[in-house]
C-alpha cells in the first residue's frame, strides 16, 4: 500500500484539541469534522490539503483526550497518513481503528520540510522524500494492521468479515 502527497509540518504535542477542537464535537460527521481539521494550528489548513497529502509531525502527535474524532477529521479532509516521531497510545489505537496510516520515523521528520514530495509504502516501511531524493527508513506495518486500513478501520473489517460469512 503506497501513498504520495506534499508534506504538512507541525510541532510536537500536538494534541488532540488543535486536530478537531472542542468546539466543533457536537458532530461525528466526518465532511464536518475536515472541514475545521487543524484549525486551531493552521486555520487554512483544511482549505489548502489536497487528497493524498501526508502530515509530519514531531514527538507526541494525538495526545490529550481518547476522542476518535481526531483521526477522523484527518482522514476526512485528505490526509493518506501521518509520519512522526512518536504518538500518543490512545490516538495510535484509534488510527489505526479508524483505517488513518500512521509511521514512526525520526529520521524522515528530521528531513522533511513542509511542501516536500513525498511517497510512503507502508508494507515495506520505506519514506521517500522525492523532492530531496532521500529515503528513509520505518518499521512496516504488519500485514494485520494493513487489512485494518485497507478495510477503512476495524469496523469496516469486521462488517466486511460478517458479510462473507468469517
């Protein structure tokens, strides 16, 4: 499974609250919930993503509450993935859940620089940034977990597992 789009940096911590604020919660649809995506950190954000593009991000990415609504709203806006150095347990759990690509990589969040070309192959574990021709390298994503993400999350895996009898 591979994924190519332009960069998006943000900072460490970025908890959960600057993902989808607070404010917006009184929904769970996700149209809604992309458009205010980032908004508290990049007010723009949601109107300049494109389809495919990739979020890097430094240590703690996801932190503060449990809300499923975070990955939800980053998915929702375009986002293939997201690439950083380390993320909250709790918004790993729901990434994945939720079918959203999530990479832990140093290395390629040291390099890149927002609007870097960038193409991930999370079966293989392989970053690379195309506009500076380097490559880096990330622990792949088990098979299991690409299943989870190719089914659109855990539910979308189980319905599609009860559908064919499993």
């Amino acid at each position: 499974m591979k994924f190519k789009g332009n960069a998006w940096r943000f900072g460490a911590d970025i908890d959960t609250d600057r993902i989808i604020p607070a404010r917006y919660l009184n929904t769970s649809d996700p149209k809604e919930l992309a458009k205010h995506c980032m908004e508290d950190a990049d007010p723009e954000f949601s109107k300049k993503v494109k389809p495919g593009d990739i979020i890097v991000a430094d240590k703690n990415f996801g932190c503060g509450s449990s809300r499923e609504h975070a990955p939800i709203a980053i998915k929702a806006c375009g986002i293939s993935c997201v690439i950083a150095k380390s993320f909250a347990r709790i918004f790993y759990r729901n990434a994945f859940n939720l079918g959203l690509p999530i990479l832990e990589c140093s290395q390629a969040v040291d390099s890149i620089d927002e609007g870097n070309l960038i193409e991930v192959d999370i079966g293989r574990g392989v970053i690379k940034n195309i506009t500076k021709k380097e490559s880096y390298s990330s622990r792949p994503i088990p098979p299991f977990m690409q299943e989870l993400i190719d089914a659109g999350g855990l539910m979308a895996k189980v319905k599609r597992g009860l559908r064919r009898g499993r």
